[in-house]
C-alpha cells in the first residue's frame, strides 16, 4: 500500500510517500503506525507521540483503531490548521 | 435553477467581488450572500509573522470539501457556494481563505458559512508554517476549532 506523510510528520521521516508491505499481523491503523516507527530513528521520531497523529485511508478521514485492510492510500499527518 | 457550487484549491489570490458576481450572476433567487475571507496576520500572540507557507493534501482536500458543501447543501437551503483555498506562501495582508454563501434569506447564508469555516479549520487538510525572525515553525492546531466544529455534529 501507499503511505503519505505531510507537514512536520513529511518532514521528520524525510519523504513525502513510499509504498509499504507491512505483515498481515498489522491490522489497524495504530499497528501500522507502531511498525513504522520501528524502521528507523526518523520514523521513530515521526511517531513519538501516537496519539497527535491523525490518519486518512483514500482520501477521508479515519479512527486510529480502524482495519487497513483494503487499504490503497493511508495517509499520516499532525492535525489540521488550514482556513 | 440549480445550486452553483464553485470549490478551488489554488496559489493564485481571488478578487471577492468578482467571485459574488460569479455566484449570483443572471438570477433573482438570491436575497442574501454572505462571504468570509480569512486572512494572514502579521502578529500572532507577541511574535511577529513573515508569511505562511500552506502544505495540503490535493485529492484529500477536494474530496473532503466537495463532501462538506455538499453537506451544508443539504442542510440548509442554499442557491449556491463557493469555497477558495489558497497554498503554498502567503504574506501578512493577503487573501487565505474565502467561503461565500448564497441563499434566498439570510439566516442559511450566515450557517451555512459558519458551518464550512468551521470545518475547514478543523479537519480540511490543509497545515500552515510560520515564516518568523526566529525560522520557520508549523502552526499548532487550537482546541477550540475542534470545539467550533464538533457542535455542528450535534443533533
């Protein structure tokens, strides 16, 4: 699947998109975040602090306990401060 | 006639004037517009801001407004809307954000304007950075636009 990452969590993982293939014992949204943080200090870094992060699968927003399966498109970003 | 729904994501800036004469142009169904525009200060608490650079998440942001003016489309009986976001870098005195709304009275006009500012504060994907003389930072979400947008979920 692909996974997006923007503003300050782009940043501190150091790219904007990749594509992952995480193991089927990643079934929701908080497992995935928790196994990227295990790919190295910047993920880590990204993830430190779970709970601030929010989630979209293909384009709307989603829970952090949602399922990925299905998924093509989840994306991870701090939350939102635009208009 | 049917509602005219204009939602754009761009750099370039927009001229309300001419966004209301787009809106309301050759009908006499409307007896109200009402139009926000948001607009990028030069302070924020005692710092001084430079500009705003705007990251958003194209497909993310068109789909999430399509559905919210959709939203206030049903909710409340409007001829029309426009919804204008600017990104990329955005200097104090400019033009952010412009929602209009067009109704046959007033009152629609006013919630339903409310209604999207409140949305796209909270939960459009959109981030702004701050540009100061200390370097650049990413705006901190505030509470309360969680809490603004939050009652109109409220039955």
């Amino acid at each position: 699947m692909k996974v997006k990452y923007f503003a300050w969590v782009r940043e501190r993982v150091g790219k904007a998109e990749e594509t992952v293939e995480p193991p089927a014992s990643v079934r929701t949204v908080d497992d995935l975040i928790a196994w990227l943080a295990k790919r190295g200090d910047a993920y880590a870094h990204a993830f430190e602090t779970p709970r601030v992060i929010r989630a979209a699968i293909d384009h709307a927003h989603v829970k952090s306990d949602t399922m990925i399966a299905g998924a093509r498109e989840i994306a991870f970003f701090p939350p939102m401060t635009g208009g | 006639m049917t509602a005219n729904v204009t939602i754009l994501i761009q750099e370039a800036d927009f001229d309300i004037a001419r966004e209301i004469a787009a809106l309301t142009k050759g009908r006499t169904d409307i007896g109200a517009v009402v139009s926000f525009s948001g607009i990028c200060r030069g302070s924020e608490g005692s710092g001084t801001i430079a500009a705003l650079t705007l990251e958003h998440y194209p497909e993310m942001a068109e789909a999430e407004i399509a559905r919210h003016a959709e939203s206030a489309m049903s909710r409340w009986p409007l001829t029309g809307l426009t919804v204008i976001h600017r990104v990329g870098r955005i200097v104090p005195g400019e033009n952010i954000v412009l929602v209009l709304t067009a109704s046959m009275h007033r009152q629609a006009a006013f919630h339903a304007a409310e209604f999207l500012m409140d949305y796209l504060k909270a939960d459009a994907p959109f981030w702004k950075r701050e540009e100061s003389a200390d370097g650049t930072s990413w705006v901190d979400a505030r509470h309360h636009d969680d809490a603004a947008a939050a009652r109109w979920t409220k039955s």
